[in-house]
C-alpha cells in the first residue's frame, strides 16, 4: 500500500540475519569486524542504526530519530511536508520546514519553527519560514536525538523525546530577538490540521488543541464528515519566559500582529516572541501531548518530563533504544550487514504508537463516539496495556508477529488487549486504528493472524474467548469479512464479499466497482484467516455459530425505510457503526419477527438485542418454535446489549419472536442471532480451503471468477487485476497454510517447485520487485510488498530446502543488501 514500508523493514531483517554470517545471540564470529560498544563497554545498538536508510524514497512518516520504541512523539525535521507520499524529512533535501511530533499513520501535528528577527512570514505556511540545513557532518541523527543547523536563523537545534513528551533545545550563534513558530494549520504529511485554538497560560506556557483530518481519510477512510476528525490537546512550556505571544488564523495576524493571548480559527498558529536573546543563549522548549484532553497533554508532561535537563533526557531514551534493540543481539558479519540488522529492527519498532494517556486514559472515537475512557489499572495503579495507532498490520504473519512474539512479548501482549478493547467499545475488532476510530485499510481481518499469533506464541494473558467472538465476528456478516478497502461510512455499497464468500466459496471479480474489485485477493486473504482462526477453535473446543443471517426474514411491519427492514435485525452490524440500521416496526408496540429455513437446523441459543437509543424498548416478549415450544423472555437491557437465552438443542424451521407490550412508537431489535452447534474449528478449516475454488487447473494459476462462475476471460498472470497489490504470479502462492495442497493440484512437489523457481529467475534482473506505485504490477516475485514476502521459504515445504537457502540470500542482497538514502 505504500512504495516504503515495513514491509521492506521487517523482510529485510529477517532475511539479513539469516542469510549471512551474523550470529544472534552468539559471541564475535572469526573475521568479522569488532562489535560496537559504548564508553562503559556495554554493547551500543544505538550507533548501528542509520535513519537516512531509504530516507529519500519513504513516505512522509518513514524517517525517524527523536522518540522512543511504541512513542507516541515522533518528533524530527520535515524537509516537505505536502503530500503523504514523496515526503519527509529527506537528504536530498535541505529546507528544513519545522519540527513535528507525530509521524503516524495517519496522525501529523503541532509543527514548531525557530527563528530570528521578527520579520519572518507567517502567512504563506512553512514555505515562508524555512530554513537551508547543510546535511553535513554536524547533522546527527540517531535513535532518541538529533541535531542539525538552521542556517537562515544561525541556531542549533536539538530534540529528543519521552513517549508523549518532545523536547528541543536551541542555541542562538548570534544576540537578537527570536520568535518561535508553533504552526497548526495546513497539510502536514500525514493529516491536515485545521481549526485550532491556542491559549496563554502565563509567560513560560500556553495550551490548546488543533483538529486534523488524515490525508487518505477525507473521502476515502472516513467519507465526508466533521465528526471523523481527530483533536490533538498539547501543552507547551518553555525554560525562559517569553516577552509575548502572537498569532494568526484564517489568512490574517490576529490583532494586526499586536500581542494576544488567544488565538482561534481555521489555518492558525502563534510564535512566542524573545526580544533579546544573547549570542550562545540557549532556550529549551517542551510539547506534551494527548489525544483525550489539554489536561491530559498537561498530565503526560508532568509525568514524563518535569525538569529541564535535555542531556538526561536524551540518555534515558537512548538506554531505552539500547534496550530494546538489544533483546536481539546480533554479532559477526560486517559491519554494513548489523547496520542494516539494527536499522530496520528500530523501524519495527517505531511502526505502531502508543496513544493512550500515562494514567491509561484513551478516547473511544469507534464511529465517532468521542468519548473519554479508561484502561483498567493494576494493584499498582498503572494502565495494564495502552492504546495504539498503526496501519493495518496486513500480512505481518510472515514477520513482524514473529519479530514482536520473540522479542517483545509484552507488546504484543498489549496491543491484542487494546485490540479487543475496541472491540468492546465499538463493536467490531480494527483494521488500521486511527486515533481510536478504525481506518479500514486494507483487506479481510489481519487482526485474527495476529491474535492467534499471539496465541501460539504462549502469550495468552488476555480474554482468549473474549478474543475468538471477537474474530469469529469479524469473519462473519457485518464483520471485517463485510468491509471494502478503505469503507467506513457504508455496508455493502463498496462490498468486502462476505456474503460471496459465505454462500459462493470465494468472492467475485464483478461483485466490485473500479479499483476496488479485488475479490480473488480478497479470497486468498479470508481463507488465511479462517484457517489461522480454525485452529484455535479446535484448542478451545469452539462450537456454534448465528445462522439467522442465512435465514429468510418475516416482520409483521417494518418502517418505510430501508434501514428499518426487517434484513436489518440480522445484518450482525455493529449497532453504533454508520448506516449499520436496525429493524423498527410501523408504530407497532407488539411486532413480531420470524426467522425460517429451507432445511431444519438444530440451534440451543437465541440472543435479542434492543434498539440502541431512542424512544421504543422492547423489554420482553415470547420465543416461538417450529417444534411447537414456547419461551418468554424478559429483562430485554434497552443499553442495546444482548439478552442471552439458552435452551436444550432443538431442531427447528423456525423461529419467531413477538414482543409484549413494548413501549414506544415503533418497538423492534437491533439484532437477533440464532445460534446452532456446528463445530466451528472444523468448519473453519473447510472453509479455509475456498482458495481451491479459484484454482484454473488449464492456466495453473489462481484466476478470478465471475459471480456466474465463469473465469475472467482475458486473463493475465501477471496483471494486478482483482487481486490486492499483486499479481497472479505472486498471489497464487499465498496459500502458505496450504502448501501441499497447491502442490498437488500443481502436479506435485517437484512441479510445485519448478515452476517458483521460473518465478524467481524471471524476477532476478529486477531485482525481486515490480514497478507502478505499489511495486505490485508485471512481476513474478515482488519483494517490494507483503503479499509474496513468503515466497522465497516455500521451497521448504516441498523438499527443496536448497532453493530456499540459495533465494533468501539473492533477495537479502539485491533487494535488501544497501543501506543508501535510496535503497535498503
């Protein structure tokens, strides 16, 4: 989805510690270069980190120094700023635009700009206070720090980092007044940050918040909607008193430039003017920041950083990194090769946020909810997890699951437990949490590989059966399985083909429109993670699953909308997601509903939920069954949650529910679910086999199909049609939870493994990588993205052992050996 990403970090790693001479865990290997260790003889992981790898061909938020591992501050240089893609902080750029403190997915703000003189633009955005840096041998940048010269203004600037807490430290070459630029307006990467507001606290601190909309969120993520928007709280403080604050907003100085102590509006930002700063005066400047609150960004300052010393700061971050990067200690090979090791394991270790508050406070912003919550706390009154911000995590089962369960179980850990509190909150596990809302990037539920992962991995200190509904949901109608790439606002306009997939064994080609139509890839996705989650419910003994969505639905009245239908009551959507609708009757405060099936089905639990909100409760009412028996149900909750009924299995055609004595204009239900006693791991596990169903035995290639069961004609392998950022050629050999399987409709093993090999000989001039945006078009093998990261460690399963040792180095060399500004 992006032309760098993780995805080349994690491949990378791995394949650079496999494929050469390093040594993980192991002491110095015999010619090896000598290790690296700081001024007390402890290994220095620190100095084997290189943040300019691939700086120049990133996206806005790849280049990291100042912050911590999982820190929410990501604070750094921006050298262009317009754009998520071709942007960042690059060495083949010098305008050094400001200084931000969030490089997320999706999140971007609170952009900070020293200057001299007090005739700087403010008007013209970053352009217009820029500033030439040379790049040069002064310029450090490292995990936790980094430094540079700003020659138009003639300070150093420094910045290092807690997890929610940026701190700068300037020093003026030359006496002078200095005004420091706090922007909140305009595109930053990332998001756009829009309407603002600032206040003065006294002359040493001022505090707001600025509003912000991601960049592929405004029609694309979240459609167009205000309430999608994500509000930033910062507190800032400096170490020397300012002599006043000024400020600007919707294209004017507010007061005509005079002093202000508020500043509000769209496109806004203050700069906090010192009219007499001393040659070699230092001033040190701190940003606290909370996505809850401008008393949580005070807390997370006060918390994290309450004193001035930069040099301490600086130290513990960069122990952290040490740290960190040291629970995989790597020796031997070259120096070059642990370069390129440690860089890209700090990567992964930058790629996911913490954005949950120090005390454990977070914002539920599932469906725009926006509400202020609170992480449960240990005996010792700490958060016992936090909240994160990360892309969709697609396709991580071939690297960073295995990457975070090795060496950071307790991450891992806690991003499941802050994965299932959304759950609990809206409804639906995320595909690509943004800011406590979900982002729906990407396809299918990456989030099951990853529990199960986790799961398997012995990591099991969560709610595991609160997990397996969870992902049983999401692969279920009105589950992730229900979403498109990138649908938030709508069900089922776009089409994620679960209701194919369910019924037809795959998803068709024609079931989507334009870019969207990615139903084989969609296809290969899900029977991925049906067979992950299939073996989990085999260990848990998992039985059951709702089959009212296979029923046909009789109301005796429903209101004359389409989202009131009666459909709507077993839809499975989550009750607060947008357009989820829900079935309401025709001023009826007794309606009835009625479930049937064309063959009997043997069922033991019924669950009803009220209407979410409003004026009509239906409390109470009866269960009707086919066998003639009778159930009265009571104590309906009107908060929406299920009321559970439970019974001895019955075999039935139908189910039928009336209410009693409902109160309200038009009573009805959110959802009914009707549940039987299938073994789930077992069916599971059948259904994981799906891909099968898009298997051409003629072309040998998985091949899109039609919703009429034809294959799509013409047909190219190596084009990019219907599948997600790949191509047939990559695409077929996804089925990595199948490999015999594929072997065997193949011919066996050894066509199996003949035809990859032609594969990646074909692919080797190009170095394993494809062209277009994606890197996924006209390639055999693309190493450039997740969906063939596999490929090369297939030859294993199909006794070929050699193949896979000899592609795994010729990838880590030609695809991943640089460690360039432009490659790595």
């Amino acid at each position: 989805m992006s032309r760098i990403k993780l995805r080349r970090v994690l491949a990378g790693l791995a394949s650079t510690a496999l494929a050469t001479g390093l040594l993980v865990g192991g002491g110095q290997a015999a010619g090896s270069s000598p290790v690296e260790t700081t001024a007390s003889g402890e290994r220095d992981y620190v100095s084997l980190v290189n943040p300019w790898v691939e700086a120049d061909v990133g996206r806005f938020f790849f280049f990291q120094s100042a912050s911590n591992p999982f820190g929410m501050v990501k604070l750094r240089p921006d050298t262009s700023t317009n754009s998520v893609w071709d942007t960042g902080y690059r060495k083949s750029e010098s305008q050094v635009k400001g200084f931000s403190h969030l490089h997320d997915w999706q999140l971007s703000g609170i952009q900070v700009m020293p200057t001299t003189g007090t005739d700087v633009p403010k008007l013209e955005g970053d352009t217009g206070w820029q500033s030439p840096t040379p790049h040069d041998d002064t310029e450090v940048a490292e995990p936790g720090y980094h430094k540079l010269h700003l020659d138009r203004y003639g300070i150093g600037a420094e910045l290092t980092a807690t997890d929610r807490v940026g701190m700068h430290r300037y020093t003026y070459d030359q006496a002078g007044p200095s005004e420091i630029i706090v922007n909140l307006g305009g595109v930053l990467g990332e998001a756009q940050m829009k309407d603002a507001h600032i206040t003065k606290v006294n002359d040493h601190e001022i505090q707001g918040y600025v509003a912000q909309v991601g960049m592929l969120s405004n029609g694309q993520y979240y459609g167009q909607s205000d309430n999608k928007r994500t509000e930033l709280y910062f507190n800032i403080r400096f170490d020397k008193p300012f002599d006043s604050m000024h400020g600007w907003a919707g294209g004017s100085l507010v007061n005509g430039g005079q002093p202000a102590d508020e500043v509000k509006g769209d496109n806004a930002g203050v700069y906090l003017r010192y009219d007499d700063i001393a040659a070699g005066d230092q001033v040190q400047m701190k940003v606290g920041l909370s996505l809850t609150s401008a008393a949580g960004a005070r807390r997370n300052l006060e918390a994290e950083l309450p004193g001035w010393d930069f040099d301490a700061v600086k130290a513990a971050s960069q122990q952290r990194w040490n740290d960190m990067l040291g629970r995989i200690d790597v020796r031997g090979g070259t120096h070059q090769q642990r370069v390129k090791f440690y860089t890209d394991l700090f990567h992964a270790l930058c790629g996911r946020s913490v954005i949950s508050d120090v005390d454990g406070t977070y914002i539920d912003d599932t469906w725009g909810n926006n509400k202020v919550k609170q992480i449960p706390l240990d005996e010792d009154g700490e958060p016992k997890f936090a909240m994160y911000n990360y892309d969709a995590l697609w396709l991580t089962q071939w690297n960073l699951n295995t990457l975070l369960g090795m060496a950071y179980p307790e991450i891992y850990s806690s991003i499941v437990k802050s994965q299932l509190q959304m759950y609990e909150d809206g409804g639906l596990l995320p595909r690509g949490p943004v800011a406590g809302n979900y982002s729906f990037v990407m396809t299918s539920s990456p989030v099951t590989s990853f529990i199960t992962g986790a799961y398997n991995k012995g990591i099991r200190d969560f709610d595991v059966d609160l997990a397996y509904d969870a992902m049983l949901d999401a692969h279920s109608m009105g589950g992730l399985f229900d979403k498109a790439p990138y649908e938030y606002a709508t069900w089922g306009e776009n089409k994620g083909g679960a209701r194919a997939y369910l019924d037809k064994g795959y998803v068709p080609h024609d079931l989507h429109n334009g870019w969207r139509s990615r139903g084989a890839g969609e296809t290969m996705e899900y029977a991925y993670e049906d067979w992950a989650l299939a073996n989990l419910a085999e260990q848990l003994g998992k039985r059951g699953l709702n089959i009212a969505g296979t029923a046909t639905v009789e109301v005796s009245s429903q209101a004359n909308d389409s989202g009131a239908a009666g459909e709507r009551a077993v839809d499975g959507r989550p009750a607060r997601s947008a357009n989820a609708g829900e079935w309401r009757s025709d001023g009826e405060r007794d309606p009835w509903i009625k479930l049937s099936w064309d063959e009997p089905q043997r069922i033991n639990k019924v669950v009803l939920s009220d209407r979410l909100g409003g004026e009509s409760n239906v409390r109470r009412g009866m269960l009707t069954f086919s066998d003639g028996t009778r159930r009265p149900v009571a104590r309906i909750p009107e908060s929406g949650d299920g009321r559970v009924v439970t019974f001895d299995s019955k075999k039935v055609e139908w189910v039928k529910f009336q209410a009693i004595a409902g109160s309200g204009p038009d009573v009805g239900l959110n959802e009914i679910e009707v549940w039987d006693d299938t073994d789930v791991g077992n069916h599971l596990m059948q259904r994981s086999r799906n891909w099968r169903n898009l298997y051409d035995e003629e072309t040998g290639f998985i091949r899109p199909k039609g919703s009429d069961g034809q294959w799509m004609d013409p047909f190219d392998p190596l084009s990019p049609d219907d599948f997600v950022e790949a191509s047939s050629w990559q695409a077929t050999w996804f089925t990595s939870h199948d490999v015999m399987g594929l072997a065997n409709l193949m011919g066996g093993e050894d066509a199996y493994a003949d035809k990859l090999n032609y594969a990646f000989v074909r692919s080797e001039p190009a170095e394993f990588t494809g062209i277009g945006q994606n890197g996924d078009e006209n390639a055999f093998v693309n190493y450039g993205n997740q969906p063939g990261l596999q490929m090369a460690h297939l030859f294993n399963y199909v006794g070929k052992p050699w193949l896979t040792q000899y592609w795994v180095r010729q990838v880590k060399e030609k695809t991943y050996g640089s460690i360039s500004t432009t490659k790595g």
